[in-house]
C-alpha cells in the first residue's frame, strides 16, 4: 500500500472529508476500515464525515457553484481537460489500486482509470456542444428557443464494484455542464476514493478553484441519508442494488429531487442455431467471469438453442476449468476474489436454492481456502426453466444455462426477470438480429449483436429499464440530466398578441 501511495505521489491518507484545493478537513467520526479482498486483512483506517463536516462541504458546494456555473463551459472543460491528463499519468498505480482495494483483476483495474480518461476526453468536447434548439414561433416577430443551465450541486454515490469510473461518469460531466459535486464513495472502496480526490485537488489548485470536487466517506444511515434528504442537491445519482434504490427514489422525489439511477441487472445472452459458437464462448466467459461476477453487466442467464446447448455447454465448462484464480494483481490471473466474505455466503446460497429448484451444478461453486479467504470457483448451472432463483440477481459468478426452441420463446426468456440493463444475441441472421434489437425483443437498455453484455463504451448512454431504475450515465445526451432547461420566448415587436390567437383586451 505504501508503494502505491509513492508511486501517487500521495504522502499520507488524510481525513476522509475534502473540500477545496490540498483542504482536508478533520472529523472525529467513526473509523471506517478498508479490507483486502485478497487476503482478508486490513489495508487502512479512514475517520469518517460527522454531520457538522457535511454541513461544512456542502455550503462549501454550494459557495463554489455560484462562480462555477457562470464560468464558460469551455473554460470548466479545460479543468477537466487537465484531470483526463494526470489520470493519464497515474493510470497503471491507480489501477492497481483499484485491484488492492476491490479485488478485480490488475487489467480491468487499470481499464477502469482508462474509462475515466475516456469520459474526461468526451466531456471535453461536451463542453463545446451542450446545446439548446430555436422553435418556430406562431407569434409574429417573436422567437422561441431553449437553453440549458447548470443545475447545482450533484450528489454521486457509487458502488465498490466500479470505484472510480462511475464516478467519474458523473463527475466530469457534471463539470463541464456547471455543476458542482459531493461523492460518498462505497464503504468497501474509500482508499481509492481518497487517491482520486488527491489528483482533483491538484487540478483545482492548478486552476485556482475550489469546492467543485468534493468528497465525503461516511456511512449511508448518516452521510447518505442527509444527501437524499438534502434540497440543496437538486440531483441524486445512485448505483447499487435495487432494492436500496428504491428507497433512494423514494426519499429523493419526497423533497421532488431528481434521481439518477443505476441499479441491479439479470443480463442474458441468447444464442442462436446459427451463431459463431467461438465468438459466443469468448463473450461469455469475459462478462460471466470478469471482476467475478460483480458487475452490473455480468453475463448471469445463457439461452441456448436446443441444437446447439450441448456443444455450447461443453466448451464454456472446458473453459471455466482453465481460468486461473488468484491474487488479482498476477498478471497470469483471470479471476480475483469476491469483495466480502458474505458475498460468498450469498453465492453458496443461490446454488443451494438452484439445486433445490431442479438445477444441475456442471462445474465450480467451491470455495477456494487455500488462495484465500474470499475465493470460489466460477459456477455454471444448467436449470430445466427459469425458476425464481435464476430471476434473481446474485452478485457472483454464476452463470445460469437455458434451452429454447423458438425465437420467440427465447425473448420471452429473456424478458421475463425483473432488470432490464444490458443483453446480447449470438446469431448470423440478420433477422434474428433485428427481432431482437426492435420494440418486440429486448426489453433492455442496452441490447448488442454478436458482443457480450459487458464492456459498454463510454459514448453511448449506459442505463436500463425496469428495477435497473431508468437512469443513464456516461455518453449520447446523458449530460442532459446534470442540467435544467429553459424555454425562451423574445418579442421583437411593438405588439404583445397572445399564443393560441386569444384576444384579450381590456
């Protein structure tokens, strides 16, 4: 850990509450303690916010947005031009880093700070383009248009799963668009929260600004409950389980906040008679069995045709017995370990309830003691239907197999669970494709061809439907959410006549 702190140019943890360039304030809360998913012990200590420090970071917020919303957009883009830079430059520790604290692999951690460079670069440009539309007016010399404003302090509050890049999703957009930001980061991940924040300290001091960047690690009952409840943060966005965001947009839209959400996924892939069975092995393993099954986007549910399900089934099991198991930042691992130890009780759960359900363990499922404590096998599971087990979503590599006839039969499958994030369809028809792709087929947010359910670009919109909560982060027109529209009428004229052609005089 001190090595990596080195090699960030980071000479101590400080505090976890930051407002303002090289500011740390100090609290007496709790300590909170950050685990080594590797190995079970601990890595550090991080004193956590109280709530007389959150008042502090938000009025501090809340000061800075009053001269950052009226900075121009290409100008905050140069901040965060300069941000994607230094990300650049501790892209390989902060990866590791990454791996340290949450336990995927050291190549999906350093990916992970690439995608943060990725959004940095997009919102750049972003900052150039946040554009409004003119309308066409019935009223004579009258012009109608619409513009965006800032919206206020966004409060970000992020999963263990994807420590830095969902934040910085938000964050750099947020940036460019006005916005100011408080991120409580995962109780499982603060380290590299703090690592984070250290490279915006930098940015904002170069810059000569403070309070844009800001950071509070507490625990959900005290720091996260007052962001939800909190009027001075118009905006909410939230990733984890559904069942926490539902409560979450229940509190928010209470106070008629907006919330952003980013929920549970149940992502399924379809595979045809007619598909590229080698392609699809490859697709399936990377989104079954990367970051361990912990993604939101990790490949749960295989719907196999039933001409094809037996030769399918045989090379994912001959692949699953080759992935190497291990510390995560061996360059020869495929799979670390899972982030708690009640994350692999939770695993052993869903299979004791797979197998009660009429499911047939076909390889993995064990815990692995002798790697460490939170190591297991990556399980694949071949169930007669999809029973409610197999609806659910377990945050594990577990990997549900599912035979169909028809094309029909196979989106109704996929459908048929509660998430509605990501999916994908093997096949070399063309319509097949389509089906599936059109109103009629996936029900998803995200639907592909011939790709797997991870690995989303950074220029897309990323989101989902259903409890998956709706929201959308990262690409496309996402920046429209960390703004408000305004509608704009001017009368150039000497006449004041009325919409609608009504006649009002008095």
């Amino acid at each position: 850990m001190k090595a990596l702190l080195e090699k960030l140019d980071i000479q101590e943890i400080n505090p976890g509450v930051c407002t303002g360039p090289k500011e740390w304030l100090y609290t007496e809360g709790p300590v909170l303690t950050s685990y080594n998913p590797t190995t079970g012990a601990p890595i550090a200590g991080v004193r956590q916010a109280t709530p007389d420090v959150y008042e502090r970071v938000v009025e501090r917020a809340q000061a800075s947005f009053e001269s950052w919303h009226m900075t121009p957009a290409p100008r905050r883009g140069e901040v965060v031009r300069d941000l994607g830079a230094l990300l650049r430059a501790y892209r390989e520790p902060l990866g590791e880093l990454v791996s340290l604290e949450m336990g995927k692999i050291r190549v999906e951690g350093v990916g992970e700070v690439q995608e943060m460079i990725d959004i940095c670069d997009f919102s750049v440009g972003l900052s150039r383009q946040l554009y409004g539309l003119t309308m066409t007016s019935e009223r004579p010399r009258h012009r109608m248009y619409e513009q965006w404003h800032p919206l206020g302090i966004v409060g970000i509050i992020t999963a263990f799963n994807f420590p830095v890049a969902v934040w910085s999703w938000n964050a750099a957009i947020a940036a460019v668009c006005g916005d100011t930001m408080i991120w409580k980061p995962s109780g499982l991940t603060p380290l590299t929260a703090i690592a984070v924040q250290h490279l915006c300290n930098r940015i904002m001091a170069d810059h000569g600004i403070s309070g844009v960047f800001n950071l509070l690690i507490g625990r959900g009952s005290d720091i996260g409950n007052r962001m939800l409840e909190d009027g001075r943060l118009p905006l909410i966005s939230f990733t984890g389980s559904s069942g926490v965001g539902r409560r979450v947009a229940e509190r928010v839209a209470a106070r008629l906040g907006r919330s952003l959400l980013e929920l549970g996924g149940n992502n399924a892939i379809v595979v045809t008679e007619n598909a590229d069975l080698d392609l699809a092995v490859r697709a399936i393993l990377f989104g079954a069995v990367g970051t361990a099954g912990q993604r939101c986007t990790s490949t749960r549910r295989i719907i196999g045709h039933r001409s094809v399900m037996p030769a399918l089934t045989e090379r994912l099991v001959a692949a699953y017995r080759q992935v190497r198991i291990g510390d995560p930042l061996d360059s020869s691992t495929l799979m670390g370990p899972l982030v708690t130890a009640e994350a692999v009780d939770d695993m052993e759960a869903a299979l004791r309830q797979a197998a009660a359900q009429g499911g047939e363990i076909l390889t993995g499922g064990r815990r692995r003691p002798e790697t460490g404590p939170q190591f297991v096998e990556p399980a694949i599971v071949r169930m007669p239907r999809q029973t409610p087990i197999v609806r659910e979503e377990t945050f594990a590599p577990i990997l549900y197999l599912l035979e169909y006839d028809t094309i029909e039969e196979a989106i109704r499958l996929h459908n048929d669970v509660p998430q509605g994030l990501s999916s994908a369809i093997f096949t070399d028809s063309l319509r097949q494709a389509e089906r599936f792709l059109s109103a009629a087929g996936s029900d998803c947010g995200i639907a592909n061809v011939n790709i797997g359910t991870s690995g989303a670009e950074i220029g897309g919109a990323f989101g989902g439907e259903k409890e998956t909560g709706g929201g959308r982060e990262s690409g496309s027109d996402a920046w429209k959410l960390y703004m408000r529209r305004q509608t704009n009428t001017l009368n150039w004229s000497s006449e004041l006549p009325l919409a609608q052609g009504i006649q009002f005089e008095g």
